[in-house]
C-alpha cells in the first residue's frame, strides 16, 4: 500500500474548501458555556453572599466548586470550537483531526472501506457516535495514533490493513451528522455484540 497520509497544521486544512466539518454548532456551544459561566458566578456570588455572617461547609463548596468552574469557562481556550474537531472531509481528502494539538493526517478519501453508524462506548467514558473503517498499513496507523495521541484498541483492528476510527458526534444532530458522513462510504452494521440498544430516530448524543 503506497504511503499517502500526511500531516498537517490544523488552520492549513481549515483554510481549504472543505465539503465538512464535524465541529460543535456556534449557538448550542457558545450558549452552553455562556449558561456554565453565568451559572459558576452566580453560586461563588450566592456562596460569597450567603457567608458573610459565617461561613459554612455549603459557603465552601459553592466558592472552591464554582469558582473552578468559573475560572475553566474564563480560559479563552475553552470558547474555541476549533478544540473539539475530529474530523473534516474536502472533495479529495479526509482529515482525521486532533483539534486540542491543532493538528490534521490527511488521507485520500477512498481510504475510507465503510461508514458504521451506530453508537459504540468509547474507552474514555464518552459515546462514539459513529466509525469509519480505513484502509491503512502499520506505519500510517502508528502515525495517525500518535498525532491523536491515542492507541490501538485490538476492538477496532479489523485485519492486517483495515483498522476503525470512532469519532463523537460534537453535539450534532444525529440524523444530519449521519447523513453527512454517509458520502463517504457505504454503511455497515455493527454486530450486535458490539454495539448498544439505541433509537434510531433519537436526534440526541449522550456525549
């Protein structure tokens, strides 16, 4: 198999006329944390309030939890969307993304052998959304683990040159995401032992 993946800086992929992004949506990101900030200050507020006659195991709790809280929604980093993306797609080439290390391996499309749409328990505790099953040889999958910062779960090690991705779905609808990453390839089923009991018509990630 010819070597064709490629690393690149994050800003570079996204400057290109790219067909897809899957990044969380502006209103339901921005809104959420907005409502975290407003909430964190609102308890350190109350906590700070309520305490001034003597502070209270509660007055403790409130200040410490809340103001952590308040002061991870005040890390600019934390507003940029950009942080979250996982995975990106133009008319040529697949951009399988570590958004947190601003970086991108790059793959041509036709890499991609299927597109698995059910939901699968990632091994961090978050809900893999969907899994795309690639065809790359052993160097290419080590180079891409190691810009993921991941490592090779024999789960998703389908044979010698196919080997599946597992990515969440960033607050998506879920039909509309689906519908999106169907371009890629033709969808397959996960075998039952693999994937847990879900609705088919619930538009809602539990990631």
């Amino acid at each position: 198999m010819m070597m064709t993946v490629q690393r690149l800086p994050l800003q570079q992929v996204l400057e290109r006329p790219l067909e897809f992004v899957l990044c969380p949506p502006a209103v339901r990101f921005y809104l959420t944390h907005g409502l975290v900030l407003l909430a964190s200050l609102a308890a350190v507020t109350m906590a700070l309030w309520d305490g001034q006659d003597g502070f209270g195991l509660i007055h403790w709790v409130g200040v410490i939890f809340g103001g952590v809280v308040l002061l991870m929604s005040l890390w600019p980093p934390s507003w940029s969307r950009q942080r979250l993306i996982n995975l990106a797609f133009d008319a040529e080439r697949l951009y399988i993304v570590n958004g947190v290390g601003k970086v991108a391996m790059a793959l041509p499309r036709e890499r991609v052998q299927a597109v698995n749409r059910g939901k699968l328990p990632g091994h961090d505790g978050a809900v893999i959304a969907f899994t795309l099953d690639l065809s790359l040889n052993e160097q290419e999958l080590q180079q891409i683990n190691e810009a993921l910062g991941a490592q090779v779960e024999d789960r998703f090690k389908l044979d010698d040159h196919r080997y599946r991705f597992g990515f969440v779905g960033n607050w998506q609808p879920r039909r509309k995401l689906l519908a999106a990453v169907a371009v890629l390839a033709p969808a397959v089923a996960i075998p039952a032992r693999d994937e847990p009991a879900r609705d088919e018509d619930d538009d809602d990630w539990d990631d």
